[in-house]
C-alpha cells in the first residue's frame, strides 16, 4: 500500500511539474512564416487571421509575420525550429509542388499540420491593351505558336500547378518564365514581358485599375467579384485547382500547443468579421483542423506528387 501510494504521489508531483509548463505556451511572441512578399495572398489572409486573434486577446502573446523570399528557404526554417509552438508557418499546396519538381527533399509529412483556414481560386489576368480579349484567344494563340506565348509563373509553384492543369486540359504549351510571386507576375504582365500570368483574387484586387483584366477563373464556378471573368468549366476545361490556406508547426511540436494554436484559429474563423473580410478577398469559408486537415493533405498530395516531372519540365 504504502508503495502504490509513493507511486501515485510520484505521478501526481510529475504531472503538477508538467502541467504548468504546458500551460504557459505562448511564453514568448510567436513569429508566423509566410514563404511570400508582404501583398501576397498568403500574406494576405495570414494577416486577417492574425488580427482578428490579436484583437480576441486568446494568445497572450503577441504574433509576428516574417515574410521569406523562396518557399524551400521558409520551410526549411521552419522544419529545423525548436518545435515548441513559437515559429510556425503558412503555406498551400506550393508546398507540395515543391518536393515533386525535386526542389526540397520533404513535404507536409516534415511538419504538424495546425488547421486550414479557407481556400481561394486562380484569375487568369493579362494587359488590359493586350492581344488576348478572353481565354479562347489566348488558348488559340498558344496552341498556333507552341512554346511561344509567354507565362509569367513560379516554376513548380502552386500556380504552375493551375496553369500546367489548364494547358493540359486545353492542350497547349507555354513558355514558362520564372517571374516570382503574384504581385511580381501582375507587373511583369503589365510590364509586356509576359503575356499573362494566374494570380489569387488577393493579389488581383490590389492591380485593379492599373491595366489588367481577368479573363477565366480556374474552376468550376465565376467569382462574384469579377462576374465577366468566366470559369473554366464553363469554358470546357474542367479544372478545379485550389490554394488551400494550411498552417504548420515543426515535427514533434507537442499535441497540447498544436490544439491551442488550432483553438485559437478556430475561433478566430467564426468571427463574423473575419468571414466578411475573407469573403471580400475571394476566400471560400473552411476550417479544418486535427486529422480532418491533415487527412485533406494527405489527398491533395498524392494528385500532386505525379506531377512532378510535368511541373519541373517546362
């Protein structure tokens, strides 16, 4: 008896040890890596998030964005952090891309997946004074001059996963050049050293009025922002290439951390304002969180890992 009550005495010191120190994340600010330039649509909806967490006081602590040129440069940062909860990242499918073209040696398998929050779809944009009026005449021109007409992209990126999908639909082939994220795909485009680029409605909204239209969204529906801009099902291709919003922590972050950045971010959702905020950005309303989330990339990768020599090819 005496020896099975020093054990539960034991056990209850350990525990009343632990507890406290679980119970203190955050300890110090967090700092949030985004693998793209302030304007970004990661960046974007990362910030709206953010804002809304900080302005319901459920941290304690508060959250710092690093933006960091180069997605394998961010999630390798991010991959080798002491994995306690206090730097952690935003990323999409780009992830995904960038293990099948052969540019990192690991994917979301490397990182604890915290929750999604929202998914958006491509805009297909060009110059306004350009020579393509809509998407057949830019699909029409491309299939006329293979590998001539001009594509303002990330190779490998989630949006050369959107533009490969459409050119293999359309069966056309692009010359890809490698530009760099959304904001500097739309001035390369406006700029005429590419003849058109797909961007997120994030970053679209931001050139709006400066001489660029979108002429299809890469998908199965219209965007009731830009109702002139058709779908590409519509249109005969029948693509549906979203940019889910994951957040990640490093491998071997503890389940008690991962769950309050989840709760955190859950909350943060169901916040009316958010949802309105969102919206406006062209965001579709999901959050998913624990094995939901990590079940949904799990699929989405196994589509994107056959990609591979398609997306590293062009």
């Amino acid at each position: 008896m005496a020896r099975t009550k020093a054990l539960i005495t034991g056990i209850a010191l350990a525990l009343a040890g632990i507890a406290p120190a679980a119970a203190e994340f955050p300890e110090k600010p967090i700092q949030v890596i985004v693998p793209a330039g302030p304007g970004s649509a990661t960046d974007t909806i990362t910030r709206l998030v953010l804002n809304k967490i900080a302005e319901q006081k459920t941290l304690g602590q508060p959250t710092v964005v690093v933006n960091v040129n180069g997605g394998p440069i961010a999630a390798s940062r991010v991959k080798d952090a002491t994995a306690d909860g206090h730097e952690i990242m935003v990323y999409h499918i780009g992830l995904l891309s960038t293990k099948a073209v052969g540019k990192l040696a690991f994917g979301a398998e490397a990182f604890e997946p915290i929750a999604q929050t929202g998914s958006t779809q491509f805009l297909v944009a060009v110059a306004e004074g350009g020579p393509y009026k809509d998407l057949k005449s830019l699909v029409d021109a491309a299939k006329a001059k293979p590998n001539t007409i001009t594509e303002g992209n990330v190779i490998g990126g989630a949006s050369h996963i959107a533009t490969l999908s459409l050119a293999q639909k359309a069966g056309y082939q692009a010359r890809i050049v490698q530009v760099g994220d959304g904001p500097k795909r739309l001035q390369s485009v406006l700029g005429g050293h590419t003849a058109y680029t797909v961007v997120s409605p994030q970053e679209y909204k931001r050139f709006q009025g400066s001489g660029i239209r979108a002429i299809a969204v890469i998908g199965p529906a219209r965007n009731p922002e830009w109702p002139d801009a058709p779908s590409t099902k519509e249109l005969g291709y029948d693509i549906n290439v979203s940019v889910d919003t994951w957040w990640f922590a490093p491998k071997g972050t503890p389940k008690v951390v991962v769950g309050k950045l989840a709760d955190v971010i859950e909350r943060a959702m169901a916040d009316p304002g958010l949802k309105e905020a969102l919206a406006k950005q062209g965001v579709a309303q999901i959050m998913l969180r624990g094995d939901a989330v990590a079940r949904h990339i799990a699929a989405v990768d196994a589509a994107v890992q056959p990609l591979g020599p398609a997306l590293g090819g062009q």
